[in-house]
C-alpha cells in the first residue's frame, strides 16, 4: 500500500487494469489526442491541456518519495496523465532521470508511450523486468493524424516497438481505444511476431462508440488474437460484450 501524498501512486479504475502503480512526470500532454481521456480527469480545458509542462519539481519529489515507497509490487508506469515522451521531454530529459531514480531504489518501470522514435534514447537504461508499451489506433497514417495530430506516426511507433523487442525488452500494445474495429484487427496481424502482450479496451465517452456492434468486435478479437497465439488482456468495459 502507497501512502497518500507520494508522486508514486496506485491507479484506480480502469486505469489499475494497466498497472499497479503510476508516476506522471509533466502536467498536460503536447501530442493533442482529441479521445484524451486526461483533460477530464484531471479538470483541465483540453486547449490548456496542450500546453504541457513539467510537474513542480517532480524529479526532487520523485527522489524523495522513491525510497518511502520502496517494497510497494509491481513496476511503475510512466505515465498515465502525460506521456513520458512528448516533444518537451526533449528539452527537459524528465524521463531518462525518472528511470534512474526508480531502477535506484529497486523499481522496475514501464514506458507506455504515442512517442515513437522518442523513446529510444532511453531504451539503454532499460533492464530485465522492465516494459516498453506503445498505443495504437491506426495503422492509416491520415487518420492517426486526424485522431493523435502531434503524436508520432504509427509506423515510428511500431518500429520502437519493434527495437525494443530485438532487445530483448518485454513488449506490449494498448488497443485502446478502439476507434475502427478493422483497422485494430490489422494492428494485431502487423505486429504480433514482436509484441509480447495485447491490452483491448472499448472507445467511451464519444459518439461514435454507439455506432461499433462491440459483441461482434470482441469475438473478432478474440479470434485474431488466438490465430497469431497472442498473449492479451480484455478490460472489463469491453469483457462485458462476450
């Protein structure tokens, strides 16, 4: 159990189907996702959002809080409310330091990350025990540029993925959300020869996810997933589709 307080926290909800325990290292995120679920959550204007900027002296609380939470299971995520390598990483490295301070006081981290080749300047501070994880959406460059404007593109995004497979770091996809069934069955039979584990989770709180037959979704899913013999994980808001 993480004290109340700490920069190192356990996720609730749907975002404790992910991981068990969380740091975010920028308050907003510059990548302009228009399905960002953040905004909300963490009561900004979606316009303010994007202009993202690093949490008051993160990396010294991080220090700090480190060892207060050291013993807590499971590896720490960066991130959930941001994204650990959006553009202003480059300018202020938060990230690369994060994994330092974590792996020094015993953690294992997991990047989850729309970043692409971004992240691969950390990828020779990654260990035994620690995951590389990207979003995808679309294999259709335009229409990642319509949904994720100022993320990376998805082939830059499946080639990290790819680098940190062949490095023998454990690799994993979040399949969320689902914005175009076929274009997320297509992301699997891209990508499965390299990814370690499939996450699956539904579109919600947008108009389209009234138009997608969910049931039939999974089922397709489902049967993708086991034809490639993928290991995968169904979240619960789309488990109760079956």
């Amino acid at each position: 159990m993480i004290k109340k307080g700490l920069v190192i926290y356990e996720p609730k909800g749907r975002a404790g189907e992910y991981a068990p325990l969380a740091v975010n290292l920028y308050r907003g995120c510059g990548h302009g996702c228009t399905y960002c679920y953040a905004p909300g959550a963490i009561f900004v204007d979606p316009k303010d959002f994007t202009k993202a900027e690093p949490r008051p002296n993160i990396i010294e609380r991080l220090k700090k809080d480190a060892p207060k939470a050291a013993g807590a299971e499971g590896n720490v995520l960066l991130c959930f409310t941001c994204d650990p390598y959006q553009p202003i990483n480059e300018i202020h490295h938060l990230t690369r330091q994060a994994i330092q301070i974590l792996h020094a006081n015993g953690f294992n981290v997991t990047i989850l990350t729309k970043g692409g080749a971004r992240a691969e300047q950390d990828f020779d501070l990654l260990r035994t025990g620690d995951e590389f994880a990207t979003t995808l959406t679309f294999l259709d460059e335009a229409k990642s540029r319509k949904w994720e404007p100022y993320a990376a593109l998805p082939y830059q995004r499946i080639g990290a993925l790819a680098i940190a497979h062949g490095l023998g770091i454990r690799t994993w996809v979040s399949l969320e959300p689902v914005i175009e069934p076929t274009e997320t069955l297509e992301i699997i039979k891209e990508t499965h020869t390299f990814v370690d584990l499939f996450k699956v989770g539904k579109l919600n709180y947008h108009e389209l996810e009234k138009t997608i037959d969910w049931h039939k979704f999974l089922h397709d899913c489902i049967a993708t997933l086991e034809q490639y013999g993928c290991q995968y994980y169904i979240k619960k808001d789309l488990r109760r589709y079956q």
